[in-house]
C-alpha cells in the first residue's frame, strides 16, 4: 500500500475528483482518497511511478507527496492547519462541535 499527502482538498468533490484521477494512472489498482485526512491510500502494480500519481493529482490543482517523504518547503495551506487545530480541540467531545460565530462591528 502506498500512502500520499495531499493538500488543498476542501470537500467530498475534492477527494473524488483526486481518486478518479489517481485510477486514471497506468499501474494503480484501487485509490481511497480522504479529503478529511488530506491522504490517499494506493494499491499498485509493482514499478508504478510515484511521480506519475503526484502528477495526476498537481493536474487538478493540489499538491501530493508521498507519505514517507520530506516536504519540500516547509509551508502548507493556511486551510490545512485549521482544519488540523479544529480536530484537535474536537476530540473527547464526543463529536459535538461548538458554535462558531464571527462578530463583527
């Protein structure tokens, strides 16, 4: 199994655009794709390219990488780190969210 970081997906529509593509790829059997975990998970032929699936998945917009590799700079979206720190306050609430308003005036 071959796991991608990918960032920029912000809904259902994302991630099954991103795993559509990926299945597009010579070599990938199956792709499930979380646009929550900003992940996909692969299974491949052997000798599939990783720079094949990165590259399916920059021609709609998003940026991947494998799992197990360095990022290349050290910036990620501003939507993906507070998505992370909202799931983190979420946890042990027993899957009630708080009501956020923003006020303004």
């Amino acid at each position: 199994m071959t796991h991608l970081k990918i960032t920029g997906m912000t809904c259902d529509s994302c991630a099954a655009h991103v795993k559509e593509a990926l299945e597009k790829v010579p070599g990938v059997q199956s792709a499930i794709v979380s646009y929550a975990k900003g992940a996909a998970q692969l299974a491949l032929d052997p000798g599939t390219a990783p720079d094949a699936l990165t590259a399916a998945v920059a021609g709609l917009g998003y940026k991947a990488m494998l799992a197990d590799a360095p990022p290349t700079d050290n910036r990620t979206g501003l939507f993906d780190k507070v998505r992370g720190w909202m799931g983190a306050a979420d946890k042990g609430s027993g899957g009630e969210r708080p009501l956020q308003v923003a006020v303004i005036g």
